[in-house]
C-alpha cells in the first residue's frame, strides 16, 4: 500500500507518493494559484497533484491507503476544513469533501507544523520517541506536539500554536505579525534572527557579519553564525541572544509538557549541534525541577526538503 | 463506595471521607510535622489521617474504593512517589508502597494542583467539559490540564507547570522563587500582586490603597481590588496591569491547549466576575486566530476550601 502527501504553500502545491516506510517513489508540484474562488477551489489543483503523482509513480489509485495533506493556516482537521490561511487566500474550504468526490479513499487535512511534527515522529528524527516536542524556525516559529505517540492539536484542532506564546510582556517587546506584541516567533524565527543581525551590524561597524553578508549577497540566518565561527564578537552575541530566545520558550513548553526529545527544524536547523548542543544544556538547566526531573533531548529535524511531503503522508497512515 | 482524599500542606495533612457524588461526610486534619526522616515517613501521618477519617465517618475501610493524596511538589504520580517537595523537604517517598502495607485498596498520588484541577473537572466548576486549564492565584501560580476528560501531567508527570512559563525575557523581569527570571508566576501570583500593590502605594501617596491597607491590617491581595471598586485611579492601575498579566498567561496556554473552559481558583478568585469577566474578553481577544478559532469560557473554581481533599478524593474515582 501506498501513502499520497500534498504539501500546500504559499508559491506550490507539492504531491508524493510515499511508502508506508516513508520512501518517496514519485514527486511532483505545480505552482499555487495566486486567488481561489468558489468556482475554483483549491481542492481542484490538489487534484491535479494526486493524478500526477498516481501516474509519475505508475501506481494503481486501488492501492493507495489514504491521501494527507499538509497546509498551512487554521485547519479543523476533524471535519477536513481549512478555517483560515493567510498567506493563500481561503476560508471555510471544506478541502476533504470536495476531494472525496474523486476519491474514494480516506482523506487527511492539517495544519503544516503539525504534519512535519507527526513526519517526524513516524519517519524521520523523532522515531521511538513517543512525546516529542517539534518546533520550526523559518519565517515564523511553527509548533507541534507529538503526546503519547498521538498528535495533540488542542481541542477543535485549535492549539499547538506556540510561536504565538509571549515571552516578553516589557513595553519594548517586539510586535509580532498575529497582532500579539512579545510572542516568541518576534524573537526566535530566522525573520527575527535576521531582524537582530542587522541590528547588531549597525551597531558594530567592524564586525565580520558585514563582509559575510556581502559575500552571501544579503543578511540571512546564516550571517552571524558564520561570524561567529569566525571568532566574531558581535556575531557571537547574536548567536548567544539568539540561543536564548529560542531556550526561553523551549524551557516553557517543557515545563508543561516534559517532553523525551525536542525536534528543531527549518532554516536555522542547518547549524546542527552547533545550535542544538548549548540548547540541550541550557533547557536542561533552566526546566522547572532540573534537578530531580527527567532531561530532555534536543534534536534538528531530519526530513529536511521532503517533510512537508512525507508529514502530510504520514496523516494517511 | 466511598473516597478518601488526603490534602498534604505545609501546616497540616487534611483529610476526608468522599461519596462519589463528591459530599464530603467527615473530615479532619493533623499538624504536618516539621521534618519527616527515613524511620518517620510522612506516610505514617497519612495513615494516622486515613484512620481518624474511617472511624469519624463511621464507614468500614471495606467500603473505601481507593485513597487519594494530592501533595504539592514534584510527584511520580505513576509509581507513587513523592520525587521531591519543597515546603515539606521530602526527597524520593515511596508513599504509595509504603501506604499499601497497610491498606489493600487502590492508593493515588499527585501534585496538589493537579489535584485541584481533576476536583475541579469531576465534582466542580469543571464539570461538563472536556478540556480545561485550572489555574491557582495563591502564593504562586498552580496549573493543571484535563484533556479530553483526563489529566494531563506531561511524561513521567513531570510537566504541568505552567507556572513557571517565562513570559518577561527582559532585563527587568523579575526573580521566581524557582530560579528563572520572568516566570507568569512573579507576575500573576497572589504575592506579586501584593508586591505589585505596594509598590503603587510607594509611588502614590494619595491612593485610597494606604486606608484600605490599614483598615484591613495589611497589604493583601484584596487591597487594589477594593480601592479600584471605589474608584481609585492607582489601585485602578494595579487591578488592570494584574489582570493583563493573568491575561497573557492564559494567552499562552490557549494557543497550545484550546481549552473550553479556564478555572481560576486561589484567593484572588474571589473576585470573581470583576476578575473573570475581563479576563474572558481579554482572552478571546487576544488568543491566536481570534476571528476563526473557538472562544474561551473563564470561570472562577468552586470548590474553594474543601478543593484539597476533593480533587485528591478525584484521583481515586
């Protein structure tokens, strides 16, 4: 049996077919419509997506076990709805019934982080671990929670946004893009690390980050961290702050949720242990009770490119 | 049947015998003693409760379904053991083991606050629903989780403690009794509300808040709440900023969790709806996905001074 993950952005429809190890056999996209409307629903593209790859993959549609898809935005996953996305346009899409008119197979819809936390637990980095903890630094801090080997989204499939968690209540924190002022994803996204690089930059003309950025042809998340590699002093204590933030909400959801392993991925995920190392320590140290509470271990995540495919697959599972 | 629940404190060992309704038909207490050593186990004055309790309802131990014992502290509430108590110093107690040599009953123990949030679930305001938040305003900040009609203790129950969720990363956040800066716990409790009191007393010399104080005696938690109630701009001030805080907490643990409803219990929640009220737009307004996402009921908990041995009575339903 084969497993069908559609992994929805907002520049691509991205479709697999997907072995129930978590192979990818076929693999395709087309770009995503700039506006859907009643009369052309997403669900029409997606479509496209799943005959392509059943025919990329020259499989029979009879032996496919289910169809995941994986978007981003407010899903009602228990009614195959997408509430709310911001970045593609839609509202009330009620996807999974639209597409069970082609398809006469279980259908899975919800919300990107929570996908690539259950890809992870079931493919990829957070395997043999039953309660897990995956966060994503990219443009935002996406979260999921993996509970007791199950996918916890809150009731209604309404939680599990912890990017959106203050953890600066002080007048000068920073605004965040959900209207909240102070929640972590103003301080521990790749957007922000960038934000505080280029800070720190024009606050320190010498330092190595401006010739780093120059050959990169931009400031990035991957800036201050070549800097401070480099042995600079100002990238570094981009970095150390950096760290911090990221430890600071970590050390929050532990607390609360205690998790086996903690799972980083997205951009910044490519620094590995060199971000991961002083993060394990540091939310060991800092957790409620770190003295007689168990550790946690934290992890990059491993499904890199294909996670948003192999998450998404994992929901047909 | 009957319950026994058992409310482990600082001053004293609480103790009732439960109907299943949630009645409590007869109850006593102890002194706690002022250290417990390996020939004297706390359990030993439990034992003394239990037994007091049985012959003051006049019931037969037969007719006892189990015993619960809520503790505050870090509790392995899956092998009974008390892994480790501040106020009462108490490191790796097997209470459990030990209780069952004299009992052959089902014997449960918990954190005291998750205690009060399964009481609260079963007999109390939390009745009905399926997915609460329970917080306590009192010398800290408590907070358990039903999920899903179960409570939840994060693995190995060693989370839970939503209390200690950073939500000043600031340089001027304040110290938490647990070693961090910036806990929802130096903000939201019952005792930063008293600091936060004072120091608007200090900066307002006018306040009705200094005849109150002296009318009551004391600095309390009710101070501000009685001088805003008649009017008073800083004491106005200080219910408002306090209420933002709670507020930004609960925030927090709406994004992740989706509660139906939130509990607030501990002192401060007898201000109920002037407290609640507030705080329940304040919530649903704030929470993540307002527009699209499911609101938020915020109630005060009822079970008030009997909430110690009912929600421990709760572990043994």
């Amino acid at each position: 049996m084969y497993l069908i993950g559609i992994d929805v952005g907002g520049m691509s429809i991205k479709g697999g077919v997907v072995t129930t190890e978590g192979e990818i056999l076929f693999k395709t996209s087309i770009p995503t419509t700039e506006k859907y409307t009643s009369d052309y629903s997403i669900s029409e593209d997606i479509k496209k997506v799943v005959d392509a790859v059943v025919k990329g993959a020259n499989i029979d549609i009879k032996d496919v076990k289910g169809i995941g898809i994986g978007q981003p935005g407010s899903i009602d996953s228990k009614n195959g709805i997408i509430r709310y996305s911001n970045n593609i346009a839609l509202e009330n899409v009620p996807v999974v019934k639209e597409l069970q008119q082609y398809y006469d197979l279980p259908i899975f819809i919800n919300n990107d982080a929570n996908c690539a936390a259950l890809g992870e637990h079931v493919f990829g980095a957070g395997k043999g671990y039953n309660d897990v903890v995956f966060i994503t630094l990219g443009t935002g801090v996406g979260s999921g929670f993996i509970i007791d080997g199950k996918l916890f989204e809150g009731r209604d499939c309404a939680g599990a946004e912890g990017g959106h968690m203050v953890i600066d209540i002080s007048p000068n924190a920073k605004p965040c893009n959900c209207g909240r002022k102070g929640c972590w994803e103003a301080y521990a996204s790749a957007t922000a690390l960038i934000r505080q690089t280029k800070e720190a930059m024009d606050a320190n003309p010498d330092s190595m980050m401006h010739r780093i950025a120059k050959e990169e042809g931009q400031v990035s998340g991957k800036t201050a961290f070549l800097a401070a590699k480099q042995g600079d002093k100002a990238g570094r204590q981009v970095v150390d702050n950096y760290i911090d933030y990221i430890t600071c909400g970590l050390v929050n959801m532990v607390n609360v949720f205690c998790p086996e392993a903690i799972l980083i991925g997205g951009g910044i995920s490519n620094e590995k242990e060199y971000l991961t190392a002083p993060i394990q320590k540091a939310v060991n140290e800092g957790r409620f009770g770190a003295a007689f509470n168990p550790t946690v271990e934290v992890k990059t995540a491993s499904l890199k490119n294909d996670a948003g495919i192999l998450g998404a697959a994992a929901l047909a599972l």
